[in-house]
C-alpha cells in the first residue's frame, strides 16, 4: 500500500483546485462540478495526487493538516508569495510574529504557509510538507510509516517521513495544539491506496492494531474504508486498482480517478 491522494474539502472543487494546480504546476486529471483532482510530480520522486470533492462547509480554524509550498531564500519566496496572491490567495494572521514563513489563506480560507529554505526541503519541490497534528508523534510516526512505505529524515519537527526514493514532500508530524474533537471531521485528509494481493479486511485490522481505530460516519455504503489515525486523524484505504498500475505508470483521467476516495463520502 501506498500514500496515493492529499484530499481536500471544497466549496468550489474547480475554483479551489484550479488555484493549487497553477500554485504548484500540477496536472489536471480530472474536472467535474463536484471534483477536481490534479496531480503533482516530483523529478525521481513518486506522483501526489490532490483532490478537491465538494462538501459545502467552511473550513474550521487550527486544521490539523494543512498544505505548505516551498518558498525558498527571501526573493524566491517573495515572489512565490506574490503568484500566490495573484491566484487568489491572501495574507492571514494566526498570530505567528516573527517567522520566516508567510502564512496565507487560499481562495476558501484554508491557511497554508509559504516556507523559507531549509535543508529537508530541497528536493521536496513545490509541495515541501504536509504538517499533520499528533497527540504522540512517535507512536503517529510509526504508524504512517507502515501504512505509507515512507521512511523516517532529519527535520526540523519532531518526526517526519519522505518517501523512500528520498524525494516529495515531508509528512511532519507536530505536537497537536489540542486534541481533536470527537466527532468533526478533517477538511483536509490522506488516503492510502491498498496494492493487489493487499487483503482490505486485514489491512484495516493492522491499522486498528498500530492504535487507530474505524471512523464512524453515516454515508452509507462505501467502496473503500475510513479508518483514523491513533490521533484521530480520518484516513482512508482505498481498494487495490482493477490493475497492476502504480500512480506513476497511469497517465488518463479515467484509469487516475477510478475507485478514488475523495470528498465527504470518504471521510
């Protein structure tokens, strides 16, 4: 199994998803009215695939995972700023003083920081982290780690895994703020797409044994699992393709978003 999807709520799936498609130089797999997915390649690193599902909620203050584009030294990031605006996005206070990141909020509030150049993010590319909060980070740590095949690297947060080719994004898993609240849901979550020959039933009891747990929802029958993290995070797994194709070995809109778990069916 593998992290296959960064999936996003949205009030407007083209509007929201378009924004981060130009912001990050993805490529469009699909474009509908009620979901937009678009994929993020990294040179020799493995395919993300961002999708944007309608679910016509505003987005809650404090997420617990967020999505955080690399800026670079201080004229990159300026300008890695400034396109950002142009797209849409805007400057937003969560009281951070004086860093050297740029907190914005894209065109449905969602916050998002632009960073500053460290080392862990030099071959992340354009999407240098995605920040998760977590009650245990170690326990948390482990538990993604096996789920995903990512591996742990030195970062500045506590615990952070990449995926084993040493390329893409970080997953930082940071000491939660507090705890999540039982019952509400992330506007912002991670699927793990199961591989052929990966058994769904244990698949979903490893996740229970490794200190998470089944998420209970009321969206009726659904062709994937929602589970959540030990920290309560929602996750979900999604089924094994129809075939023996990776991310990076499917090209068309159809075969990328077929069985895909994303919007508020999923989690």
């Amino acid at each position: 199994m593998y992290l296959e999807n960064v999936v996003v709520d949205a009030r407007d799936p083209r509007r929201l998803g378009r924004f981060w498609e130009s912001l990050l130089g993805c490529a469009t797999l699909t474009d509908e009215t009620a979901s937009y997915e678009t994929r993020l390649t990294v040179p020799d690193g493995p395919p993300l695939d961002l999708c944007f599902e309608l679910v016509d909620e505003p987005p809650r203050p404090s997420p617990r995972l967020h999505l955080e584009v690399y800026g670079g030294e201080v004229q990159e990031q300026a300008a890695v700023v400034e396109r950002a605006l142009s797209l849409g996005a805007t400057h937003l206070d969560i009281g951070q003083r004086d860093v050297p990141w740029v907190v914005l909020a894209d065109p449905e509030g969602n916050p998002f920081c632009v960073m500053e150049a460290r080392p862990e993010y030099a071959v992340s590319g354009p999407l240098s982290s995605l920040p998760l909060d977590s009650a245990d980070v170690e326990r948390d740590l482990a538990f993604w780690s096996e789920l995903s095949g990512w591996v742990p690297v030195d970062s500045a947060m506590p615990g952070a895994l990449r995926h084993a080719s040493g390329r893409g994004p970080l997953l930082e898993l940071c000491p939660e703020p507090r705890p999540k609240e039982p019952g509400r849901k992330n506007r912002v979550h991670l699927d793990i797409r199961l591989e052929p020959g990966d058994d769904a039933a244990a698949t979903a009891q490893r996740v229970v044994d490794l200190g998470g747990a089944h998420f209970e929802h009321d969206w009726g029958e659904l062709p994937w699992q929602v589970m959540a993290d030990p920290s309560g995070n929602e996750l979900c797994l999604l089924p094994a393709r129809s075939e023996d194709a990776r991310p990076e070995d499917t090209a068309s809109s159809e075969d990328s978003s077929d069985d895909s778990a994303d919007g508020p069916q999923d989690a």
